[in-house]
C-alpha cells in the first residue's frame, strides 16, 4: 500500500533509525572479533572483555527480530511514496535499493545464525544456548559464514550509498526526504 507523499510515521522512524545503529554496531563487533593478530593487541583485548562473539551473536538475532517486526509493519501500513519532483529513474533506483536493503537485512542475520548452528558455536556466555537451524556440518558452517562476511559488506557498503543519497537530497537538492525519515 503506498500512502501519500507526507512522512513516515513515528514507528516506521524508530525501527529505521534503530536498525541503521544495530547494523553499524554490529558490523563493528563482527570486524574486531575476527581481526587476526599476534596477541596481545587492542581488538583481542576488546573482543574478550566484551565478549564480542557472543554479544555478536545475540545482538544478530535480536536485530533479526526487529528486521520482521519492521517488514511486518511496512506490509501493514505501506509508506509514503517519493516526492513528486524525484524523476522517475530515481524513484526506481531507490525502490531497487530499498528492496535490496530489506533482501540483506534479512539475509546477513539469517546466514551469521545458519552458520554457527552448522558448526555448531550456540552456547552464548557459558550458559544459555540459541536454537539450532540446521545439524552440525563444519565445511558447510565455514562457507556459510564466508558468505556471512562478504554480505555484510555488501549490506554495510549499500548502506553506505543510500545515505549518500539521503544527504545529497537533503544538502545539494535541499526537498524533504530526509526530514521525513527524521519526522521534522
Ligand atoms: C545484521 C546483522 C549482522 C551483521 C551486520 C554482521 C556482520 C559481521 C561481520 C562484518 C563479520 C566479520 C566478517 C569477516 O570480515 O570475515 C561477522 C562475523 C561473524 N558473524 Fe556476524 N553479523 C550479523 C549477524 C550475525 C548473527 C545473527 C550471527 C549468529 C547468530 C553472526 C555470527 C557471526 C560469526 C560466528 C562470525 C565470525 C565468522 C568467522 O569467524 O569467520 N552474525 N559478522
Ligand atoms: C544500515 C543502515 C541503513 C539501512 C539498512 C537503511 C534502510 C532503509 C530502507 C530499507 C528504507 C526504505 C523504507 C521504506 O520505504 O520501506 C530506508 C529509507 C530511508 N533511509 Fe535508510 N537505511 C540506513 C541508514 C540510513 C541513513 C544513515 C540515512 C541518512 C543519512 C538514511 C536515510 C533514509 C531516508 C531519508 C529514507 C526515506 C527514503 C524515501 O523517502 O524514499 N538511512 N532506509
């Protein structure tokens, strides 16, 4: 359902902004935790005090939960369409990019928690254990988990160039999209 050219609403904001912090810290904790150097260094040193591979791994699935909640509120209550002087190249383009930042949203949690049941690596903090997705299947598990790392990139670096967008409509072109993510 697309509504008309006015904001998005504040619970489309939240989960937006939400998401966009939960990505940023999580693709951080997922580079410090597997940087490989001789030890002692920094990362090592953060990754074991904030047990980073366990914080990744639920703060993951916690954020996976969110990227539902979100889908199942953009099918209930649609959102604004573009703003009419936005060409329609553009509009596509960003529809495009939209549809492939959902795609990822729910690809790279979905891959990072396939990977560690398969190898498996599901107990978090020395107690609890997350549900199992698939049996054990350590070859499987390191591929899975290849292509964990290399969609994340490709999440993070789309992200990257769609908030690019986002400023040089709101800097160069000075219209309202940006402030109709930011509910002004
Ligand atoms: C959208 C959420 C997530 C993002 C942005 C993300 C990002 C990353 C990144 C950037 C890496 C480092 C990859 C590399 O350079 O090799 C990584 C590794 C990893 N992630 Fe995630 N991740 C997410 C969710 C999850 C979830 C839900 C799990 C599991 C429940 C998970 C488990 C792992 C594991 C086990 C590794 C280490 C892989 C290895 O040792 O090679 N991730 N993640
Ligand atoms: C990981 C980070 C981010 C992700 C995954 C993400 C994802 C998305 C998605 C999927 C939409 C489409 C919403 C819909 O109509 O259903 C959207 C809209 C939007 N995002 Fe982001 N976003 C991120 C970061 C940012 C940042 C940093 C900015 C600003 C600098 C931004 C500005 C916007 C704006 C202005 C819209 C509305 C676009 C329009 O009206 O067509 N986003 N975002």
């Amino acid at each position: 359902m697309e509504r008309d050219a006015d904001s998005y609403r504040p619970l489309a904001r939240a989960l937006h902004w939400a998401t966009a912090a939960l990505i940023a810290l999580q693709f951080a904790f997922g580079l410090i935790m597997v940087h490989d150097a001789p030890e002692p260094n920094l990362w090592a040193t953060l990754a074991e005090r904030f047990q980073l591979y366990d914080s990744h791994k639920v703060l993951g699935i916690a954020l996976f939960a969110l990227v539902l909640v979100r889908l199942a509120n953009r099918a209930i209550s649609g959102a604004p369409g573009a703003l009419p002087e936005v060409p329609a190249w553009q509009r596509a383009a960003a529809t495009l990019g939209h549809v492939a930042l959902y795609l990822l949203l729910v690809a790279v949690p979905l891959l990072g928690w396939l990977g560690i049941s398969l190898y498996p690596a599901l107990q978090v903090f020395g107690t609890a254990s997350l549900p199992s997705l698939a049996a054990p299947d350590r070859a499987a598990s390191e591929t899975v988990l290849f292509w964990h790392g290399i969609a994340a990139f490709a999440l993070v670096g789309l992200a990257l160039g769609h908030a690019g967008a986002a400023l040089h409509h709101h800097f160069v072109r000075r219209d309202r999209t940006l402030r109709r993510m930011l509910g002004r």
